[in-house]
C-alpha cells in the first residue's frame, strides 16, 4: 500500500500523485555526467534541460515515430521523459509541492517526414502535468518533430517550473 504525505490544503502531494499514476522519481533517469547541469533557477524559475525516456537508467522506446515506434509508445517515452524533468526539479528544491506552475513544456519527437501527429504525442504530458498539479499544471507548450534525437531515444522533453519562493 502506498502511503500518503497531504498537504496544507489536505490534498495528496504532488509526488504521492505520481505514484498512483505508476511513476516513480527515484527509478526515472540517470545522474547527469554532462558538461551542462540538468535544471537551472532563475529566481523562481526552474529551467529544465531536455530529459529522455528513461526507466532504472535505459531508454525505452528507442527510435523513430512513424517508423518503428508506435504513438502509443512515444506518449509512454514523452511521460516518462517529463517525470525525469520532474525529478530534476525535484533535486534543485527537495520537494515537488514547491512548484506553484508548470509555466512550459517542449516535447522533440523523433519522426518520419511524413509524421503529423507530433501534439497526439505531447498530449500525454499535458494530461499528466494536468492531471497531478491541476490549475498548476496548466502550461504554454511546443511539440516538434526532428529527425533524430541524443541516444536514439525517441522523444525528448524540457520544462520551465514557477517554484515558491524559499525562505
């Protein structure tokens, strides 16, 4: 059974919510061995770099839209992309219940030219982001398609959180 932290407001807390929803932040993604930092703040703005689909540290889904991966499995790889931002955010704060507004989300799908259906894939990020934060989650949003991505993974995905200001 998993346990339940509530908030202030008496809701579940926004990392509980994606336990249910079946992610995890502690299996999502690999520590960043990168020239670059995986989040950057900006005040009370979170820069997310672009994150890959990556479950225990392997990407999943590895390919191209419109070729050899399915929508269904690129929404899967975009969701599992987003959690890792989440988890970044997570490491620059300490707790997910700091974000007060997912402000953006970009989603680069690995396609075919002849792929149109790049928003069908970022849909799935747009209703979890909705789905665990709510008003909150409701976020301006980028989908584009490319002809390939870092890894062969075939969706890649990058945020910009509004996080409370620490005191």
């Amino acid at each position: 059974m998993i346990e339940t932290v509530k908030t202030k407001e008496g809701e579940m807390n926004y990392e509980n919510k994606l336990l249910l929803e079946g992610y995890s932040l502690e299996n999502s993604g690999r520590a960043n061995k990168r020239p670059f930092e995986s989040a950057v703040r900006s005040g009370n703005l979170i820069f997310v770099s672009g994150h890959a689909g990556r479950l225990n540290g392997e990407l999943i889904n590895k390919g191209i839209v419109g070729a050899n991966v399915s929508v269904e499995q690129a929404q899967e790889t975009a969701k599992a992309a987003f959690v890792n931002c989440l988890r970044a955010v997570k490491e620059q704060v300490g707790d997910l219940d700091k974000i007060t507004k997912i402000v953006n989300i970009k989603g680069y799908v690995a396609s075919t030219p002849e792929f149109t259906d790049h928003p069908k894939v970022m849909d799935a990020v747009t209703e979890l982001a909705n789905k665990i934060f709510g008003e909150a989650g409701k976020h301006s949003r980028v989908a584009l398609g490319m002809s390939s991505l870092p890894g062969g993974t075939s969706v890649e995905v990058e945020i910009v959180v509004e996080v409370c200001n620490e005191k």
